[in-house]
C-alpha cells in the first residue's frame, strides 16, 4: 500500500517542508515488482529480505505466496537479472539499500563477497548511492538502522553522517530477531 508523508522541520532559523511517497510492494513476483517500479519510478530502492551466494553471483531471495498451493515459492533474483531488469525498466534511483542477510552461513568473507557482488550491479548501472549489508544483522536491528538513517536523510544529513549515525543507534541494542523479506521504493521530493 502507498502511503503519503509530510513533514516540517524547524531547521537553522527556516522551516523546511518535505513530501515522501513510499511505495511497499510485499514479497512480489519479478513482473509485479516491474509494474509498480515502473509506475513509482523511485528516488530509492530499498531490498529487504535474505540473500545468497552461488559461486561469484550473488541473489536476492524473494519469498513468494502463491494463492494456489498456499505456500511460498522462493524466487532467486540472480546478480545478472537484477542488472538486466534495472537496464529494462528505464529508470534508475539515487539511492540504493540492499538490506539482505545471509541465514543458512555464519562465513563471514561469503557474506562480504555477496553484498559486493549485488551492490557493484547498481553500481555498474549508474547508481549514485549503493548500500548493501555486509554481515547478517536482525530484523529488529535492521529496521533501527534503517529507521535513523531515513530519518537522518529527511533532516538532510548527508548520506556518509546518516550511515554513521544509524550505526551509532545499534551500538546500544542487543535484540535479536529474523526479518522477513520485502521491496520499499521511496521518492523524495528533495535531493539527497
């Protein structure tokens, strides 16, 4: 569902204004994925969820519910699709966050070599601003981080002080809990 956000701040003597669609499209297929993309055209992509390693090519998994057999239907959205689907869809944002964990490893240097592998795709597109996770890191944790660092962007932070400052929140948390997979685009009505 979409939601529409304003926000006002009081911020060096002058009140800034600022309006933030954001679109979540929850465990989709490639195709529905694809049509909101296209219709949003966002200023960020953000990938929630898990992904994996297979040789050199990282994925991103997307946990699909098929109607039919009631079940989830695990889609592997390989490095080369997504630079191949990005290409495709005409639009590119300036901002990329790739949130996903490993969960089936605890191999440390597999964890760094799929995150590299998924944000040097975007990278390769022409993507201003890539982020992608380089250890596995809870689904409440994520969500802190993630939460300080848009907050931190809308106050207009840059995005090097608002990284920074969503790790800073996660020095003082010690929850741990999975996270479950979904797609956020974002599109500001300012620049980052």
């Amino acid at each position: 569902s979409e939601n529409r956000k304003t926000d006002q701040q009081q911020e060096e003597g002058g009140l800034i204004h600022r309006l933030i669609d954001i679109k979540v499209v929850t465990r989709p297929a490639i195709d529905k994925l694809q049509s909101d993309y296209e219709d949003f055209k966002p200023h960020i992509f953000h990938f929630i969820g898990h992904g994996e390693l297979s040789g050199n090519q990282g994925s991103l998994i997307i946990n699909v519910f098929d109607k039919v057999t009631e079940k989830y239907d695990v889609i592997k959205w390989k490095a080369d699709q997504i630079f191949n689907n990005f290409r495709a869809w005409g639009w590119l944002p300036r901002f990329v966050f790739i949130n996903a964990c490993r969960t089936e490893t605890k191999d440390t240097e597999e964890i760094r070599q799929q995150a590299w592998s998924i944000g040097e795709i975007f990278r390769d597109l022409g993507v201003p601003a890539v982020l992608s996770m380089q250890a596995d890191i809870a689904g409440e944790l994520a969500g802190i981080f993630a939460g300080t660092l848009y907050k931190s962007l809308a106050e207009l932070k840059p995005l090097d002080e608002a990284v920074g400052m969503g790790r800073s929140k996660l020095t003082t948390k010690k929850v741990w809990i999975i996270a479950s997979g979904l797609c956020l685009c974002w599109r500001l009505a300012f620049r980052l």
